[in-house]
C-alpha cells in the first residue's frame, strides 16, 4: 500500500538525487535489477527517442571490440544491428575507425555503446571526441557505467558526453558484488531521454515527464530490487563527495600498484600514453604459455592454494589474467596477492629452466588438497610446496575441498539432474 512506502520513497528520491549529482544526468531511472538489464531499459529510451522524432529506421549500434559481452547481447535483443569498431594497439577505441563508421552508417546510427574506463583497463584519451562524433551524425552515446568507480568525484558521464548511462550499485556503490544476490543497475539519462524511461504500467512511478501512460517496465518492481537500496544510500551518505572522490582515487592507485610491482613479473598488456592502468590491469599470460605450456588456467588453480580466488580470467582477452581489486582492498591484502603470483612467476621459471617437469609441477597439479597433502607423495616437488608456498599462507589455510575439474567438459555438456517423471508420483 502507498501509504506504507512513505519511508522508502523518501530514501529512494534522496539516493536518486545523490546520484543525478555525482552523474551529472537530469534524470534517474531506478528500475532496472542489474547492469545488464540498465543497458537493455538505457537502449529501449535510445530507440523510443529516436521513433518519436520519426526516425524508425535508426537501428544501428556501435560497440568498440573493447566492451563488456553484455553490450552487443543487449543490442541484439532490443533488435539493433551491432557494427564493431576496432581498437588500437594500446586498447583504445580507433577514432579514424569510428568516424568512417559513423560516416558510412549516418542515416541509421542509432546508438554507440561504449566503457569507460574501458575493460581493457586504459581511460579512453579521446573520449569527448568520441561522443561528438557520434552526436555529429545523430545518435546517441551508452556509457556502460560498470568502471564508474574510476570517475566518481573525478569525473562524470554527463561531463564526458554520454546520454545514458547505468551505474552498478553492487560494484561503485557498496551494495555486494556476485554471489548470486540481488543487484541494482540503475540509468541515469539527458534531460531529452527521461521522458522514455522505463515506466511500469501497473504501479507507475508517478512521474510526469512519461511520454506517455504505461510505457514497458523492465522489472517486476517499479523500483527493482529496492530492499537493498539503503546500503547505497547510507555508503554516499556516510562517504560525501570528499569520501567518495578518496574511494576512486584509491581504486585508480591500487590497480596502478599492482601493476607496476608485476610488469617485471607479467607483461601488462595495455597502458595509456603516461604508462598508467585505470581501474584494472591486464597481465598477459601468453607469452609464458608459448613457453612453457603453463596457462592462465593454471596459473588460477594455483593461486588457491595461496589463499586466493583468481581474478577474471580470458577476459576481455583471451590467454590474460585481468586484475581489478577496486578500492576495497588494503595494502597488505594487496601485497600478499603481489607476493603469490610472484611466487608463481618463479614456479614458472623452474619449468623454464628445467629444474622440473613441465606436465608434473605444482602449478599443473593445482590446486592441492588435504588428501594429497596426507596422502603418498611422488612429486618433484615437496609436500611445504605444494600446500604452504609461502610462510604467511599458514596463518590462515584454505583447503580447496576437490583436486582440478574439467571446466571446459562442463560448460560443454550439461546434463539434467532432474527426478524422472515416472517418480513424480
């Protein structure tokens, strides 16, 4: 009942100008359950626009080979034709590409989809230039705001250019990321998009700039997943503008420290022009592959028996291991995990010196249990190795529970754990 909602509606209005705010957008949508789901409902305003000025046949997307996999999926499903623009050496978008892009699709551009930061972790030097081109033959630009953690109090995606963009609450904005929980994925739009903003036909929003009554929801719920909305308005509230722009700057230095103190280690795989990471960093794991045979597969089921769970894996790039530990990492956490994969670099390089077998090591045999721990032991290797790598590792143990499973076998061959319909009763 409304008249039970007061409270919650008062704290969703408030984080929503908390958020028109740190944006710079004039209006926010807080409908959509994830980013995923903001990309879809920030497509859907695009293309509303675009019918109510007339313009139907503007259907196509430009995504740089450089965005997230949800980008072109999402372009796909709202029905719009995806055209791949290419990236530089240095991972950023190539501007020459995009304009001859936008040039030969100007009567259809509907729309370019673009990160920033960009998963290749490298701030896009010429973004500005990129929107106006993109404005220039009349469509409009999608941030894909899941690197906003690197322009809070920095910078903004109004300020850049951008018309709509979502924000990742479960990653910016402290409510948890993955595990399985509710997310939040809210948009922030241009004054000229809100009015074709995700609405819901049964309970609306009571807005009054709809174009019209009804318009599609994108979620059950007219404000989403909104019981795990107070944890991001109590983190902006209790942070302010000072502590919100200390977070981002801590995320940018942490990616930064991880990378410098590993390049010597890992190549990174991409830089801007002052040879700085943004928010992540991508160590290139190929190179040591061609070499040894030891892949980024192995390189993250050894890292649990140091304690860690590996970062993402062949993403955006295939053979690499993408580092992003954001702002929520302290220095020591951070030099422990600098500390394994330097280990691991060194267990690496007794294979390449061939002072052990390159198919019997313990980076092929990872991770290690408490079985093979106890258990006979005929490897080229000891025991200490294998499960205590190095002397911190003791003060508090994880033991993987299975040895190494098939990844690729699972992904590739479901099966149906289902009772048989002839038990059903």
């Amino acid at each position: 009942p409304a008249d039970q909602t007061t409270g919650y509606l008062e704290m969703i209005e408030g984080l929503a100008a908390q958020l028109r705010e740190i944006t710079g957008f004039d209006a926010i949508c807080m409908q959509p359950n994830s980013g995923a789901q903001g990309e879809y409902a920030g497509l859907v305003a695009i293309l509303r626009y675009h019918a109510a000025r007339g313009d139907h046949h503007r259907q196509v997307c430009l995504i740089p080979r450089s965005a997230h996999g949800t980008n072109p999926a999402t372009a796909q499903m709202c029905g719009m034709e995806v055209v791949v623009v290419n990236c530089d050496d240095n991972g950023n978008v190539d501007l020459t590409d995009l304009k001859a892009k936008a040039e030969q699709h100007a009567d259809r551009l509907a729309a370019l989809m673009i990160t920033y930061p960009s998963t290749h972790g490298v701030f896009e030097e010429a973004i500005r230039e990129i929107c106006a081109t993109v404005h220039q033959y009349g469509g409009q630009v999608y941030m894909d705001g899941a690197n906003m953690n690197a322009q809070v109090g920095l910078t903004s995606p109004a300020t850049i250019g951008a018309d709509v963009s979502h924000m990742n609450l479960h990653k910016t904005f402290c409510i948890p990321h993955g595990g399985g929980g509710p997310g939040m994925g809210p948009i922030g739009l241009r004054a000229h998009l809100a009015p074709f903003m995700a609405d819901h036909a049964v309970a609306a929003t009571g807005r009054e700039d709809r174009a019209h009554a009804g318009q599609g929801a994108v979620s059950a719920a007219q404000f989403g997943s909104a019981s795990i909305l107070p944890i991001s308005w109590m983190y902006i509230t209790m942070m302010g503008g000072r502590g919100l722009r200390r977070a981002t700057e801590v995320a940018i230095l942490n990616a930064n420290y991880v990378a410098s103190l590993l390049k010597a280690h890992y190549p990174v795989l991409y830089t801007g022009s002052q040879g700085r990471v943004a928010h992540e960093c991508i160590l290139d794991i190929r190179p040591i592959k061609a070499a040894t045979g030891i892949s980024e597969v192995d390189i993250a089921k050894r890292l649990m028996d140091y304690g860690f769970h590996a970062p993402t894996m062949s993403f955006p790039v295939a053979g690499t291991i993408m580092v992003e530990p954001t702002e929520s990492e302290d220095k020591g956490e951070l030099d422990r995990f600098i500390a394994a994969m330097v280990s691991i670099r060194n267990e690496i390089r007794a294979i390449e010196e061939g002072r052990i077998p390159g198919d019997n090591n313990p980076l092929k045999n990872a991770p290690h249990t408490q079985a093979d721990f106890l258990g006979d032991w005929d490897r080229p290797y000891s025991r200490q190795e294998a499960a205590f790598p190095l002397a911190w590792v003791g003060d508090n143990k994880f033991w993987p529970s299975v040895n190494r499973i098939d990844d690729v076998y699972g992904d590739r061959n479901l099966f149906c754990s289902c009772v048989p319909m002839d038990e059903l009763g």
